[in-house]
C-alpha cells in the first residue's frame, strides 16, 4: 500500500520540525548580548556551520534586516529559515527563538513583583556582571561582523566616518541619512 500525499507532506514537515528543533533549540537560552552578538552568531551556525545560506545572502538579508524598524536578528533568523524551511519553519523557529525570553520576562516581571523596593545586593551584582559580560561578546561580535562586511578602503571609511557622526548626534531620522549618504557615496565611488 502506498503513502498517500497528506502522510507524506506531514512526515516531511515532522523530519524538517525535527532538524529545526534539533539546530536551534538552545538560541533562545544561549543567545545573550542583543543583536550584534545574536549576528555573529547566526554566521557562525547557519553559514559557517549547516551551510543553509551562502555568504553574500547573509550580507544581504544583514542589510535588509539592519535597515528596516524593529528587532533585527529577529527578523533575520526568521529570513534565514523561511528560506531553508518555508513558512511553517520560519514561524516554528520564531517561537522556538522568542518562547523562552517571553517566559523569563514574565518569571522576572511576578518575581520582581513579589521583592520590596529595592534589589538584593546579590542581584546587582549579578546584573553587572552580566553587563560587563556582554560589551566583551559585542565588541568581539563588531570585529568579527567588520572582518566581512569591510572589504576595502572606502567601506572601512564610511563605516568609521558613520559611526562617529553617529556617536556625536543622536536623532531617528539621522541614522537612515546616514545609510542614505554612505549608500550614495558609494555609487558616486563606483561610477566615477
């Protein structure tokens, strides 16, 4: 007796949840240090190490997700697995992904609750040593992240004069001038 079409498309579904579930279940425990590091370290599993995108779509689904508004490695880890999984896959890893931060702010937000007006002292201390933590991970992240984006002089230029236009004002509508001028820069640079 043969396998009809639904059973086969559930199986396949089941295997490729499975592969999924067995490559990312530990990001939304592990993954500290906000987006620079959560890039680094999309690089390193699904471009280094599975090999599910090559690296100049990584470069790009970088830039789409930088430029447009709201959480960035989110938006590209869903990218990366819409492409290699579908729909089903990247809504899967979404959840996968967002689950366990949702419960741990909800477990500090009653727990939190129940402390009086202040911290314990060993609550500080932990935070702060987390803080220090996680600007050594993003500064090695942003060394990392510049080693393949920057690849000759008048990128490492645009990002050195962007970033430090970008330390010395600070406004919503700067940023995206910014990615505008250096975008033009560039094209006037190339078709010179």
């Amino acid at each position: 007796m043969g396998v009809s079409s639904w059973e086969y498309t559930i199986n396949r579904y089941g295997q490729r949840a499975v592969e999924l579930l067995v490559a990312e279940w530990h990001l939304g425990f592990t993954a500290f240090g906000g987006p620079p590091v959560h890039f680094k370290i999309w690089h390193d599993k699904f471009v280094t190490k599975l090999k599910w995108i090559d690296e100049q779509l990584y470069q790009e689904l970088f830039g789409i997700a930088q430029a447009l508004c709201g959480p960035g490695s989110t938006k590209m880890l869903y990218c990366i697995n819409l492409i290699h999984d579908g729909f089903f896959g990247a809504v899967f890893s979404f959840l996968i992904w967002s689950l366990p931060g949702a419960l741990g702010m909800f477990g500090l937000a009653i727990g939190v609750s129940n402390i009086g007006s202040a911290l314990p002292r060993a609550v500080y201390a932990l935070l702060s040593g987390l803080n220090a933590a996680t600007v050594g991970i993003i500064a090695l992240a942003a060394v990392q992240l510049s080693k393949s984006t920057v690849t000759d002089n008048l990128t490492g230029a645009l990002v050195f004069l962007s970033g430090a236009a970008g330390m010395l004002y600070n406004a919503l509508w700067y940023f995206p001038l910014l990615m505008f001028l250096s975008g033009v820069a560039a094209v006037v640079h190339d078709y010179r």
